[in-house]
C-alpha cells in the first residue's frame, strides 16, 4: 500500500527511528492491513481508519496473541498502530479518537543482567587468545574494550570510522534516533584501539571502516555476537552474558562506584533519565549500604 509507504519513510527520516524499529513496524501494519481486509471483507481504504472501532483493534491483537506472540510483542504492535494513527491525524486528518485510549498489556520492568567485573575482564583476554590472526586478536579485544570500557552499544563501536587513529581523549557517537552524545575514552581503551590500528591490514582514513571483518569490509556484529557466543561457551557464563551486556556492565559498574546517575545517562546517550533509572535496580544492595550508612537513624 501507497499508505504504508509513506509511513514508514515519514518514521524513517523524520522521526528517525531505528532501521530495526521501521523493519519492525512495517511488518506488523502490513499483517495489520491484512487483518483487516478479512475482517472487513473489502480493500481497505485510507477513510475507513477514521471509523474503525476499538474492538477491531483488539481482535486482530486477540489473533496476534493466538498466534503466540508475547506481552512484550503485543505491546509493540499497538505502538506500531497508535503512531500510524498519530501519523493520519497529522498528515491526513483522519482522526479516531477510540484509538487513542486502547491500552496495551503492562509489562513489568526488565532488569538489564549486565556481566561482572571479572568476567568482562576474562571475556576480553579471552577473545585475544582464540583469535587465529594477530591483527583479528587486537580487533576483537578492541571491540570489547569499547563497549565495558565506553558503554557503547555495539552498533556504535562498528560504525566508527578510520579517524578514529590514533585514538583521541573522546568520541563524537551519533547514537538512537541521531542523538549525539561525547564519550570519554579511558587510557585501556585507547590503547587497545592504537594496538588493533597498529596491526590493521586495511588502509585506515576518514572514508573507511575502523573495524574491519576478514575480508576487507566493515565488520558485521554477527561476527562478534557469534565470538562472544563461543567466549561464553569456553568461560562458562550464561546466555545473558552477550555484547550488550557489557555496556549495562558499564553502567553498573559505575553506579556502583559512585557515579552519578545523571552522567550515566549523558555517557550512555539515554534520552530520558528513567531508562538510566534501570541500573539502580540492579545495583540495589549498595544504594541499601548508602542509606544504611548517610541516614541519620542508619
């Protein structure tokens, strides 16, 4: 449909939501537009949006769930719905009052389950002696470091450009949805990106890749994932032990010693402080000493 097309370009440069998050909300508002036809036995029109009812949208959610999908992904696919019908309000004047107020399944709060000190530290020697090549080694330790060490997410260590050599006192990161954001780099993580640029085969300027895959071209985070998944294997973590659990290792390790909860977020690039809130709840016994100890009856 011309409709959904528009949409998802409107989200997509406009609103400049993540590739994953448009990918995401085309496939659920085609199956939607599917649904819809059947359930209305004709071809749906864009004027027909203005009359739909809440009980339309709760039968297709109802058949999403029979199909099996889960609170969290029912939950996706009502946002989905709600802001192409923002998007009609604004663009097309097509409003649907009834639509506003559906209310998805409540979901309780996911902990992030970041890694702990000593098996950041071992994931990252580790990744250094499995590697068959020299230059690989230093690159996938590279990699790691900057995720524990900067909290990056591991988009953002990928997408690094060549300039980055030799490694500079910060980074420019261009996070979600274009958010820029200057992160500190530690001595450990310069020196372990000098050290993978030092045996780098590949040509390293303002035009190429930093991190480059075996043959030649920007590195794919499926390589790493798939890497981090054998570390695990080899150093007995758990499942949760993934890429992304050293940047909430990050965090927490911070908060843990001390930093506040406001420069987590900047470091981070959250947009809101209540998803930075996250990590006090793993982090909960020593906000329990804090008080035990600063509290006038602790």
């Amino acid at each position: 449909m011309e409709i959904l097309s528009a949409f998802l370009d409107y989200v997509a440069r406009e609103r400049r939501l993540a590739d994953n998050t448009v990918e995401a909300y085309g496939h659920d508002l085609a199956s939607f537009f599917g649904f819809l036809n059947e359930h209305l036995g004709e071809e749906i029109a864009i004027k027909a949006f203005r009359h739909l009812h809440a009980s339309d949208i709760r039968a297709y959610l109802a058949k999403r769930r029979r199909d099996g999908l889960s609170d969290a992904s029912i939950a996706r696919v009502l946002s989905a719905i709600k802001t192409f019908y923002h998007w009609l309000d604004h663009h097309h004047g097509i409003e649907n009052p009834e639509i506003a107020f559906l209310q998805g399944p409540k979901r309780g709060a996911r902990l992030p389950r970041p890694v702990s000190v000593s098996a950041a530290k071992d994931m990252i020697e580790t990744a250094e002696a499995f590697a068959e090549e020299p230059w690989i080694a230093a690159r996938d330790v590279a990699v790691l470091t900057l995720l524990y060490g900067a909290g990056l997410r591991i988009s953002e260590a990928l997408g690094l450009n060549g300039d980055v050599r030799p490694a500079p006192d910060r980074l420019r990161i261009t996070g979600k949805g274009g958010k820029v954001r200057i992160v500190p780099l530690i001595p450990t993580v310069r020196k372990a990106m000098d050290e993978y640029a030092r045996y780098c085969p590949y040509a390293l300027g303002k035009e190429t890749p930093f991190f480059y895959g075996a043959r030649g071209k920007r590195l794919q985070p499926a390589i790493i994932q798939k890497g981090v998944q054998v570390l695990r294997g080899a150093l007995g973590l758990p499942e949760t032990a993934t890429p992304h659990a050293l940047r909430h290792a990050f965090a927490t390790h911070l908060l843990a010693h001390g930093a506040d909860l406001r420069a987590i977020q900047t470091l981070l690039g959250h947009a809101s402080l209540s998803t930075t809130q996250v990590y006090t709840g793993v982090d909960s016994e020593r906000l329990r000493a804090v008080v035990a100890s600063a509290h006038p009856r602790g």
